[in-house]
C-alpha cells in the first residue's frame, strides 16, 4: 500500500505548477525596501523641517510681538523722529544706475561661473 501512495503522491508533485520566483527577486526585494525606507527617512525630515519652521515663526512673532508691546511707544517716537531726517526721494534716484548695474554684474558673475563649471 505504501507503494501505491507514494506512487500517487510522486505523480501529484509531477503535475503541480512549477512557480519559480524570478533571478533578480532578492534584488528587486532589496531596492524596494530601501526605497520605502529612504521615503519615510525624507517624510520624517520634511515634517522635522516643517516642525521646525513653524516654531521659529511663532518664536519670532512672539518676540516682535514682546518688543513692540514693551517698547510700542519709544519705536513709535523713534520712527517720527528718523522720518523727518530722510532725504528726499530724488537723492536716492543718482544710485540707481549704480544700483542696476551691480545687479547686471552679479548676475553676469554666476553665469559665467555656472559655463567655467560645465567645461571643467
């Protein structure tokens, strides 16, 4: 009787469905996982991120709030007494060409540091 079982059984094996799992399964396993763990390493910095730029505005608030409720009235003296000592709008006008082309230089700067990069 054993004969015929395991002949049974040998003939149910041979019949089965071979499922072989791919060549590169552990491999595509692996980057998975380090995939979804480099994902929550970056969702855990971003929400640290966001936590902590959060915190340095209320800090910040708070604080401008503080200076401007315990000094409120000397800022607001201070403030009258610069405004009267401004100059005119007109003064300010001889700088700006000055002004436009230290910015056009600065710009002009990066782009050629961007191009000396790229050849190197």
């Amino acid at each position: 009787m054993t004969m015929h079982t395991d002949k049974g059984l040998k003939k149910a094996a041979a019949q089965r469905e071979k499922r072989h799992l791919p060549t590169n399964f552990n491999y595509r396993m692996m980057e998975r996982i380090q995939q979804e763990a480099y994902l929550r390493e970056r969702r855990t910095e971003k929400r640290t991120f966001i936590l902590w730029a959060i915190t340095v505005t209320a800090m910040t608030a708070g604080g401008i709030g503080y200076l401007g409720w315990v000094y409120g009235q000397q800022i607001l003296q201070l403030c009258a007494q610069i405004k009267d000592h401004i100059p005119p709008q007109l003064d300010f006008l001889i700088y700006l060409p000055t002004a436009i082309a230290l910015t056009l230089l600065g710009i002009f700067n990066v782009w050629l540091r961007r191009k000396a990069k790229q050849k190197q």
